[in-house]
C-alpha cells in the first residue's frame, strides 16, 4: 500500500510521500494510493508523482497512456512526468459540505496491458469562509421587570468550514447592563445567550444598540457581525415558557410536503393581552414552516437525506406583553431505499482481438447507491450466458475481463447485460447494456467524444473567428483511423450555409464566417461528420446547435404614444377632477434585444409641472400624483425616457402633451394653441415656383447674350434701315446721348455718320446708313427696333448739335437703388445689386424699358409708374429702381426731351417739338 499526503506550509506546498509495504513487482496495485491536499489548491498543482507511485518509469508513459478515469475532472495526469495535477477548483464546502473527512475517489487507467489503479485524494479544509449571519440586525423586546440573570437566545451565524476554522464562539461589544454567553448544543454547535445584568428602566432609556460579533477559529481568525436593537417595554410579568427546551424528531426523506413534523407548545402565566403567544421560526429557510397561532412545523419540500441529513431549527414565542421565549428543534433525516444503483462502464473496449488472452480486461464497471448503510452495498453480475466474467475490484468497483477464447467467425460481437442491486427492503435494481465487438478490420466508425454539441456565441463576432471544435476518435490504427471533418447539414439555405460556418478538415474548428446578429439568427442547426480513410471509409455524425447570444446593440423603440405624420405629438385628455392615482396613459415600449438588455425601465426626463405626475418604473403608466390645482396650466408636457438594462444602456424618448378637460369642446382651445403644419404641397409649389423662375432667367440672359453676339459680328451694311422716320430727321444725322456716367451697367450710344466704318458695342453701330436698312437686316432675320421710314433717305447727314443738354446727374437715390425685393440699403453710390438674380432681373427690365423708350411708344409716360415693367417683372420692381434716363433722350431737329408722368406731376411741362418727332402709322414691332 502507498500513501502521500500534501500540505500548504508559508505559503508553499510541499508534498510528501509516506511509502508504506510497497510491492516493488507486482504489475497493478489493488490497494489504494492515497493523497493528502489542502482545498483550493490553484489549477496545475501537483498533487503527486503518480508514475513514479506505481512503478512506471518515465520512458514507460508514451506506452501506458495513464490517464484518470472519474465522474467530475477534478485531476488530470502530465503525459510527459507522470505527475498528478489539479484540473479544476477544488472547494470542499461545495464538494463535501459538513463532513469531517472529504475524500474524492477515483480510478487511474494504464494501458497496453490495461489496468486499473484506485486513487484516493483527501481534502484538508482551510479557513475561506467568514461567520456569516443571517440577517445584519435583529429586534429583541426586553421589558423593564425583567429581573437580572435573564437570558435570551439570539441569532446563531453559519461558518461552511469545519473543525478549528468553524464558528468559535461569539463576543458583544461592552454594556454596563449586559453580557453574553457562549453555550454549546449536543451536536457541538455554539449559540450565543444574551444576559440582563441589570434591571433595565424605560423612563431613563428605553432603547440599546448592541454588536455581536462571531468568530471562527482560523489563523487568523475570520468574524461576522450583526447588530442587536433592544426595545425596552412596560412591565411584563411572566415570560413564555416552552415544555421543553430541545425538540428531537426523526422524519423520514420520503415524507411529501405538507407533512406535520411536531406542535411545539408555550404558556404564559399572565392574563388578557400578555398571555397571547405568537410563534416565529428563524433558520428554517423554504425547507419547514410554521403555524404562528398553533405551533405546528410542517414540511414545504420535499427531503432528501443524501443531500441534507439534519436541521436545526429555532423557535420563539412572544407574547403580548413583548417578552420572548425560544427553543431549537433538531430533525434527523432517516435515509430510505430511494435510490437505484447506477452503473458507470468506463474505458470499454468496443473491438476485441478474437486472439485476446483468457482474463483481458475489457471495462472498468463502477456501481454508485446514493442511499446509505444496507440500502448502498450493491452486487453486481452479468445475465446470460456469455464469454465474460465480472472480478471484484474494490467497494462497488468491477472489471470485466475475458472468460474464455473468442472466434470472430462464431460470434461477431456480443450484447453484454450488467444488472446491479441493492440490499435495501425492497430492494432496488437497475441494468445497462453493453456491446462488444470482436474483429481485426476496418469495422470500427470514428466516435465523437461528445454526443452533441451545443455552442454559444455572442453576436457581432468578428468573422473568421473560431466558434468550436469537434473532436472524433477512431480506434483503428494507420489510415483507418485518420479522421478528417465536414459539415453535411444543416437548417441554413445550402447556398448561404458556406457564408455562414466552415470546418477545418483536420483540426475540427468551425469558423464564423460573418458577424451573427441575434435578432435575425437566433439559432441554427448544423450536422458534421467525421469520416476515416479506410476501405470501405467508414464515418459518424453529431449535430451541433449554435445559439447566438444578445448583446445590447438595439435601441428600445416606443409604440405608443405614437407621432402624427407631421411629427408632433398626439394630446392625451384628462379629466379636471381626476383623483390622485388615476390612470392617464401608458407608455409601451419594446426592445429587439432579449433578456436583461429588453428589460426596459422609464424615466421623467422633463415635465411642465414635475410634481403633478408620476411614471411606474417599470409598467410606464402615467398616473396623477395629485388633484389638478386652480393655478395649474390646463396643458401639461411630459418628456418620458425608455431606457433598457444593458451595459451600455441605450434608451429612447417620448412626448406627452396632456389636457385637463370634461370634454372635448373645452379641450378644442388648448388644442388649438398647436402651430398648423407646414403644408407639404404649398412647400412643393413654391420650390418649382423658385426653379420656373430660375429657369426663366437663364433663358433671357441667353438670349440676351444671343442678340449681343450677333450684333457684334454683324457686317451688313442694311443693318441700320432700322431707324425710322418717326426718330430720325430725315435731313440729318440721329445722334444720342451717351448714358456711359451712372451706375447703368451698360452705356447706349448711337451716332449716325456719313460714311466710314466705326466700332459697333452692342447698340453702338459704326455701319454707314442706308435707305431701308434696319438695326437687323430684314432680309435675313426681320427688323428689330425699326427707328426709321426707309423711304426717307438719310444719306449726307449733317452732325447735329443738341437742343437741350442731357441730365447727366441720373444716378439712384437712396430711395431709388435696386435691391433684393425691393430693399433700399445701399450707399449714395447707387452699386449694383449684389444678389445675382436680383442684378439679372435688372439688366433684363433695363433693355425692355430700352427699347420701349426707342421706338418712342406711350409706355415712357405711363401714369403708373411703372414703364411696363410691374406687369412684365412683378409689382416689386417699379420706377423707383430704375434710373429716368428719359429726360437724357432727345430727339434731332427738336429741343424736346422725354419725360415721366411724374414730371407733369411736379409742375414741370414738357419742352415743346417741331414737326420732327413723328408718329409711325404701324404697329412697330419690339
């Protein structure tokens, strides 16, 4: 037999082995090797050279493949030194609870040959856990008559450790009038006894604070706290006295709930009020309940005895008067035959050699009985008459080896039944079979280690991440037994299956192809297979379910209250004598999200009058909070944030806007006080309105622009037949005048010469006159402003002094300057306009007004005003933005010069003319 124990000393584990009655040849121990360990050791600690403890060397262990074999994977063994290490935390409270001794039992398998060897790991405990109490702080009514040397039970604490590093002993902070005793029950449990010292007197103090303190008996020592409040009360004479002081009952686990346990009995001696006794259960958890007027305990769950084999419970009484009485009831939990044997085959040979030697062993049967005592030894046997045999190993622990040669040809593989059975009254039973299989080829599929597998993954994951990985064995040895991966199915579209996950051929590992999103892919099934190399391949399947987890990526969104197409909110109306509480709306709200990323909670984020609502966290209802006062507005605004409980929470907003009125007809004007909304079609209207407009501009100025080109190329001499006897003299050159001063961005000069070629600038031409000729020959494009009578010859004209000096001091007022829509900023300077479409319109009503004044039509005195250009351009643009360059106009032969109605308004007439100003018969075109 070997034996090793393992310690924690400053901060260090040393482990030591204590060899006892090794034998140094023996191929495979049947005792156990044992271990000792403190709890919590961290993951990877050696327990112990396990190789070396049986007898293997280090150039053995790629051979024997030793390995643990046990129901929870607590250890695990080094493939390269053999050394016993800890696999996951050890907690010996979690593992054993209040037991003394906490030893985890479990196999070692050695292969080639095969073989077993009984492992035994003690777990020493350590001081990890505080004295806890129940509950932080505890009422205790004392009344003023109690006499010194009274004592009273209170609260115990709960320590998980045991032995030296359990509960201790209890302290409470000093108080001239009281001290505390430390008593022990029969189960070795400690409670604490609170003594009155002194007698108390309400009229000087009638309340105490006290603290207890529990310690435990670690190094260092690990203590709780709770805090006593002691409520001195009127006299009382005679406190509640149980009949018995400590209640012992024995119940057995089957028991169904509802079940009465006892019927715990006090009396009091006094009378009326003070002899009212009520009972209290402390300590008992949701296991036992309590009749408070009876002192009846009755059962509320179901009791297992494997689990929890006593309880201890307190009760007190009060009664009327306040003073206390208490008792402790123990219950012992009696085991029943409850539990059928369970059957654990490991490490099963599925294929055996058909040359396999008389006593192989094929499997490892392990038989576990919950119940205890007779009714948890158990036997075991195989039914039926078959090859094999079952050998005893250790307490409840078997091996099935070979009873006599196998010949494949006979029997190919044999169903092998295992039945176990307790010695409980009536005893219980169960089975398992297994499958043997006997044969030298390639007859053994590859085995997944796990039956299914179920992966979860977070959404939004990175794509090409690795999500999980399958793992398949073959027990075939060379290419039978190579396994490589595939994803044969799945509940995806098979055309979107390869978008979504991959598997890696020889490793396994399934991939994310894309970023899951868990609102449109909750979960998905997929069927992988694993497939060997030999002839014929032989292959196994295992589903794997992806479920994608939320995260809180979704913003909660409010169905209510709802926004009208204009985007306002809609009016909630409310009755003027609403009461507080009264139910005014609810505000519903979902989140895509699921779990505690949709739990969604709401907020007043603004409101008018802060104090006259409330908002249910949780529900969202809008309740009032109060009566509607006469000085609160009829019209109320709520601002409401719905926010959900993710980490980081996102949250959304709704608008309430609430009236208080009876009905509808009062509510009509606070409803009225909303703004119209902006009508989408009047907008739509006035935006092609603004592109017509624009439109139209471009066209004008291009041909504008048309007409200057034109001019300016023009070389026919007929160009100016234009003039017509109504402007020109008939004997004498026409000469106008020079409008180049001002702030006019084009100047208009004309001059008629007897011959020679002279520069032509839009309207200043510098071809020589001809009879019938216009500004544009007519024979090619039709006349344009036809000034002249071509039957009147014009040739050898004379030059023509004016008549009357023109007005060279034409420029704009401060009244008179163009602006955007009429504005009449500016300086004395009279600029141009600085808006393009404004300086657009402007030059295009300044030609119109141009030529209407040269063809010496009616419109240059119009009464309105205006020159024709309100009608043509819009009532905004009027005379008072153009220039009176009329009075600059003058006519050869005459000392006549235009004027304005509004000259003749100011007492100004105009100069009289000779016959020379003629008026043309036809209707002259522009």
């Amino acid at each position: 037999m070997r034996e090793g124990t393992a310690e924690r000393r400053q901060g260090r584990r040393r482990p030591m082995l204590l060899p006892f009655l090794l034998p140094l040849f023996c191929p495979a121990l049947s005792e156990q090797i044992r271990y000792k360990i403190p709890e919590e050791m961290p993951t990877g600690s050696v327990v112990g050279n396990l190789a070396k403890d049986l007898g293997f060397s280090v150039q053995e262990l790629p051979t024997r493949k030793l390995r643990i074999s046990s129901k929870k994977p607590y250890f695990g063994v080094s493939s390269e030194s053999g050394e016993l290490l800890v696999s996951s935390r050890l907690d010996r409270e979690q593992i054993c609870g209040k037991k003394l001794v906490c030893a985890l039992e479990f196999e070692a398998v050695a292969e080639n040959p095969l073989n077993f060897y009984h492992l035994s790991v003690e777990l020493e405990d350590i001081n990890d856990h505080t004295p806890k109490f129940a509950h932080t702080s505890s009422e205790l009514q004392i009344s003023e008559s109690a006499q010194p040397g009274t004592r009273f039970i209170l609260e115990v604490a709960e320590d998980a450790d045991i032995a030296l590093n359990s509960l201790q002993n209890y302290k409470l902070s000093p108080s001239p009038g009281f001290s505390l005793v430390n008593k022990e029950k029969q189960d070795g449990r400690k409670y604490p006894e609170l003594v009155l010292e002194k007698t108390l007197d309400r009229e000087q103090q009638n309340y105490y604070r006290l603290v207890l303190t529990a310690l435990d008996g670690g190094d260092p020592p690990l203590s709780g706290t709770t805090e006593l409040r002691i409520q001195v009360t009127d006299a009382n004479d005679n406190p509640p006295v149980f009949n018995q002081e400590v209640y012992k009952v024995r119940l057995p686990e089957n028991v169904p709930p509802g079940t009465t346990v006892l019927r715990v009995t006090a009396t009091d001696k006094d009378e009326g009020v003070n002899s009212e006794i009520s009972y209290s259960l402390h300590r008992a958890g949701q296991v036992f309940g309590l009749n408070s007027k009876s002192g009846e305990i009755t059962t509320q769950t179901t009791l297992d005895f494997e689990e929890i084999k006593e309880y201890s419970l307190v009760v007190e009484a009060r009664d009327g008067g306040g003073l206390v009485a208490q008792c402790t009831v123990e219950i012992n939990i009696q085991d029943e035959n409850d539990n059928r044997p369970e059957i654990t085959v490991d490490s099963l040979l599925e294929t055996i050699l058909e040359n396999a030697e008389t006593g192989t062993l094929i499997a490892l049967i392990k038989i576990h009985d919950g119940d205890s005592g007779e009714n948890g030894e158990v036997n075991c046997r195989l039914d039926g008459e078959v090859p094999f045999k079952i050998i005893s190993s250790s307490k409840n622990s078997y091996k099935l080896v070979t009873d006599r040669a196998l010949d494949r040809e006979l029997t190919p593989e044999y169903n092998v039944t295992i039945t176990a059975t307790d010695r409980g009254k009536p005893p219980l039973s169960s089975s398992t079979k297994v499958t043997l299989h006997v044969g030298d080829v390639n007859d053994n599929a590859p085995l997944f280690h796990q039956a299914s597998y179920l992966v979860y993954i977070a959404e939004n994951n990175p794509p090409g991440a690795s999500i999980a990985q399958v793992s398949a064995s073959d027990l075939d040895l060379g290419s039978n037994g190579h396994v490589s991966y595939s994803i044969i199915a799945s509940d995806l579209e098979p055309k979107s299956l390869w978008s979504y996950v991959t598997v890696n051929a020889q490793s396994g590992v399934v991939f994310a192809q894309r970023a899951f999103d868990h609102e449109q892919l909750r979960s998905f099934q997929l069927t992988l297979q694993a497939r060997d190399q030999g002839s014929p391949s032989l292959s196994a399947n295992v589903s794997m379910r992806v479920l994608v987890g939320d995260r809180n990526d979704n913003a909660p969104r409010v169905l209510y209250p709802t926004l009208e197409p204009d985007g306002s909110a809609l009016f909630d109306m409310v009755p003027r004598a609403a009461e507080p509480g009264y139910l005014v709306t609810k505000v519903v709200a979902v989140d895509a999200d699921s779990g505690h990323n949709a739990w969604l909670s709401y907020h007043v984020l603004q409101a008018s009058d802060p104090g006259l609502f409330s908002l249910g966290l949780r529900t969202g209802e809008v309740r009032t909070a109060r009566a509607l006062g006469e000085k609160d507005a009829a019209r109320q605004r709520l601002l409401v944030g719905v926010r959900d409980g993710g980490q980081p929470p996102l949250s959304a907003t709704a608008t309430l806007l609430l009236v208080f009125a009876d009905s509808l007809q009062e509510a009509l004007p606070d409803l009225s006080d909303r703004s119209l909304p902006p009508d989408p079609q009047a907008e739509l209207q006035f935006y092609l309105v603004v592109a017509l407009a624009l439109v139209s501009v471009l066209f004008l100025l291009a041909v504008i622009l048309a007409i200057t080109l034109r001019l300016r190329h023009s070389s026919s001499p007929s160009v100016w037949n234009c003039f017509q006897p109504g402007l020109c003299s008939e004997s004498k050159p026409v000469v106008f005048p020079n409008y180049s001063e001002g702030t006019l961005p084009y100047s208009y000069n004309l001059y008629g010469a007897h011959a020679g070629n002279t520069e032509c600038n839009f309207l200043k031409c510098s071809e020589p006159l001809s009879s019938g000729q216009g500004l544009l020959c007519p024979e090619s494009s039709g006349a344009l402003f036809p000034l002249c009578d071509s039957s009147e010859p014009t040739s050898h004209p004379e030059p023509l002094t004016p008549q009357a000096p023109p007005n060279t001091d034409w420029r704009f007022s401060q009244a008179q300057r163009p602006g955007t829509s009429g504005s009449q900023n500016g300086d004395e300077t009279g600029t141009w306009p600085n808006n393009q479409f404004d300086t657009e319109m402007l030059q295009a009503m300044i030609l119109a007004s141009a030529s209407e004044a040269a063809d010496g039509s009616s419109t240059l005195g119009g009464g309105a005003g205006t020159m024709g250009l309100s009608a043509r351009y819009g009532p905004q643009f009027t005379l008072q933005h153009v220039p009176d360059y009329r009075q600059n106009v003058y006519i050869p032969g005459s000392n006549a010069t235009l004027t304005n109605a509004a000259g003749k308004r100011d007492g100004k007439a105009p100069a009289g003319g000779n016959g020379n100003k003629k008026k043309s018969g036809k209707k002259e075109k522009k």
